[in-house]
C-alpha cells in the first residue's frame, strides 16, 4: 500500500510520513471487520436456525454504493439451490437485482400473474449467468426513474428493478407490500447497514461473497504486485517504511 503525506517542510513530511507508515505496519494483524463476517453458506445457515427477525444478511461483495455492478446473481442463485427455501418453512427477502426486461415483463403480466424471464449479469456475469426468474407478481411500483416489482417464488421475494439500486430504508420495501420486520431472512446488496436497518436487525451476519468489491482479500486475482506483499505473504519481513519523494508536477521534464 501507500502512505501518502504533504506539506511544506520536507523533513517533517518525510517524518510524518514515516510515523505513519509505521503505525498502519505494527497494526496490521488486528484488522478485521466491524460487524460478524462469514461467507455465505454458513450466513445461510445461522439464519435458518434463528429465530431473530429480520436475520439480515449482507451481500457485500456486489454491493453497488461501494462501486459493484449491482446485478451479479451469484447470490441468488446459491438462495434458490437451498431446500430450506424451496417449500414451506423460512421466508426471505432479497434486494435486489436489476432487469429491465423482466421488470417491463412483470408490470404487463400485472399483480397476481405468474411471470418467468431472465433478470441480471448483464453488467458482471463473471460469477454467475443471468438468473431464470419464474414466479407470482405480488408488487408493482411504476416509478419515472426507477420501476420496481416483486416475484414471489417459492418463500424467496425477489425484488427486480428497472436500474441497480440499493434497500437502506424501510419504506423502501413496504412500498412494495413487504414487511421487513416479519421476514425470517432479509438479503440485501450493501455492506454495513445503515442505522435504520441496523436498529431493524434481529441478527446480521456479513458475507463475503464474490463482486467487484469482494471483500475476501486473500482470493482476488492479484495482478502486477512486487512480492512479498501483505496479507498475501504474512510471515514477510518488515519493509523498508523510509519516505520517498514524488517530483512536483512542474519538476517534470516534458
């Protein structure tokens, strides 16, 4: 990584500069996150057996408010495969998915009609293909700039909108006939929550799941690194934390 620093003083920058580099160095075995993180499967599974509601789920790895795509299906996808959600037993909740096509699909069919299509990847398909959504319509909400609806299958509510977008409020889903606070499991495509959902929680768990902003940092594929690196290399040596100078831009030759 890289500490930068400026100023004035040449000496007390490359101090500064130092210090830093220092601090961030001895500390770098107590980071973690903030809030419990697991992957996936194991998220899904304390939430089956909770009986804290909503159990919040977070899909951190596409989450789009940190730069994901906002449709990797990925997720989804690995929901639908559980037996638990399949048939009668634990209801979830997810938010969201973006597919223009099935939402224009599902406004036509209306509220209480079944719709199938295809919803997702068409932006990061790298993880998983666009989903095959089959269910019943049990909202539409036509919005200017935003259209959303909602496809009941099975015990899974999948919202699908027009555009990416992201749940941080309440409201959000109870426009769209949803109850949140009585959902057993409550997906969502964002990292932390927002103080709204976090006093909603009756549990959350964060998963590290795959996106353009997959947070497991030790399975990204790392291109152009100078090794050894931390945390990809944890015994490595100290480095050399000295301060370099960067010319100013008019120090430059053209």
């Amino acid at each position: 990584g890289v500490v930068m620093a400026y100023g004035d003083n040449k000496e007390a920058v490359a101090k500064a500069a130092g210090k830093l580099a220092r601090h961030f160095w001895d500390v770098r075995k107590e980071f973690e996150f903030v809030a419990p993180t697991t992957y996936l499967g194991d998220a899904l599974e304390k939430a089956l057996v909770s009986d804290k509601k909503p159990f919040i789920i977070s899909d951190m790895g596409d989450n789009p408010t940190a730069g994901g795509a906002g449709d990797v299906t990925w997720t989804l996808q690995e929901l639908f495969k559980h037996p638990a959600l399949q048939k009668s037993g634990k209801t979830l909740i997810y938010a969201s998915l973006p597919g223009a096509e099935f939402v224009m699909k599902a406004i036509e069919a209306g509220v209480g009609a079944e719709v199938e299509g295809t919803a997702g990847a068409e932006v990061d398909n790298r993880f998983a293909p666009p989903i095959q959504l089959k269910g019943i319509v049990t909202a539409v909400k036509a919005d200017s700039t935003n259209n959303e609806v909602v496809v009941k299958s099975g015990n899974i509510y999948t919202i699908v909108t027009e555009k990416r977008n992201a749940y941080h409020y309440e409201k959000q889903f109870t426009d769209l006939g949803l109850k949140p606070r009585e959902a057993d499991i409550l997906v969502v495509k964002i990292g932390y929550l927002v103080p709204e959902l976090y006093d909603m929680r009756g549990d959350w768990l964060m998963a590290l799941t795959p996106g353009g902003v997959d947070q497991d940092l030790l399975r990204l594929p790392y291109k152009r690194l100078t090794r050894p690196i931390y945390p990809l290399d944890p015994d490595m040596g100290n480095p050399d934390l000295r301060a370099r100078f960067i010319p100013l831009s008019d120090d430059l030759k053209k």
